[in-house]
C-alpha cells in the first residue's frame, strides 16, 4: 500500500465518529504557513481518550479534557511542547504558542503557532511524538501546506522526527 493509500484509509478510519473504543492509534497534524504572519499554524487532531490518558500519566492525576479548563491548557501546551518541535535550523527549536483547543465528537482539536521568522524556508525538521509514549503502533500523520504544495509524511514512534525540504 503506498503511502496516500494509507493515508486516505486512516482518514476515513479518523473520521469514524464511533462511540466505541478504537483499535488504532492515531493523530493528524495539519501545517499551513501562513506568509502575511511569517508563522505555522498547526491543527492537531488526537483521540479524546487517548489524550486523556496521556495528560492522567503525565499529570499523575485522572485528567477529563475540558477547553475551557485552564489547568488543561497549561498541561495540553506543555505535552504538546514536550512531543512536537519544528526546527529551520537543526538543533534549534522554534518557540510554540498554545493557541487554544476544542473537542468535536471523540476527537479534540489542538491548536499551536510557530513563529518563522523566513519569508522563503529551504527546510523544516518536524517532531511529532504525540502519544508515541503510550502506544506502540501509533502513527502521527503529518500534513504541511507550504505555498500551495502539499507535503506528508507519516511518523512514528521509531521515528518521530523527519526533514522536509522545499
């Protein structure tokens, strides 16, 4: 199966809003550079019982999602500080800004801007680690639209960082 097959498949898979548990691990990150902000803006899309779980281990305290918590935005912007990263520059990380989340059926959106700075990027080094703690089948599929090209890869937890270069 190539890999837009298998995107497609776990994107109808994602998009199951089945009250029952799911057998799959996933998450879909989606990245647009936004050229007027100079900044990436950054839609996570994760199980709400699986970030759930990931925030109680964290936490060490039962953690139940809710958007206007403000405890569960210090500990979301923290876990998502923690297992993604962008980087021009091997080595040197970009500062992220939580922008905020929201849940819709069992998944919750969490959203984050990374701040550029480049009005033309040659490379990006993208890390996305979310949940590779808790499961080790999870595969974070990560989408970037940058100036109108579309760029995917598929990370996971042997290999939760990649370059992209444009």
């Amino acid at each position: 199966m190539n890999l837009k097959s298998f995107i497609v498949a776990i994107l109808c898979l994602f998009s199951s809003t089945a009250a029952m548990a799911h057998d799959y691990h996933s998450s879909i990150t989606d990245i647009k550079f936004n050229p007027r902000t100079q900044s990436l803006q950054v839609a996570i899309k994760v199980f709400t019982d699986d970030l759930e779980t990931v925030l109680t281990k964290r936490s060490k305290s039962k953690v139940t999602y809710s958007a206007n918590s403000e405890s569960i935005k210090q500990q979301l912007a923290g876990y998502m500080a923690a297992a993604m990263s962008f980087e021009v520059t091997k080595g040197k990380p970009l500062k992220q800004r939580f922008v905020g989340s929201e849940e819709e059926a069992d998944v919750v959106w969490v959203y984050l801007e990374v701040p550029v700075q480049n009005t033309s990027l040659s490379q990006l080094y993208i890390k996305n680690a979310v949940l590779t703690e808790l499961f080790d089948d999870q595969m974070n599929i990560v989408n970037l639209d940058y100036k109108g090209n579309m760029h995917s890869m598929l990370l996971q937890k042997d290999e939760t960082a990649k370059k992209l270069t444009f």
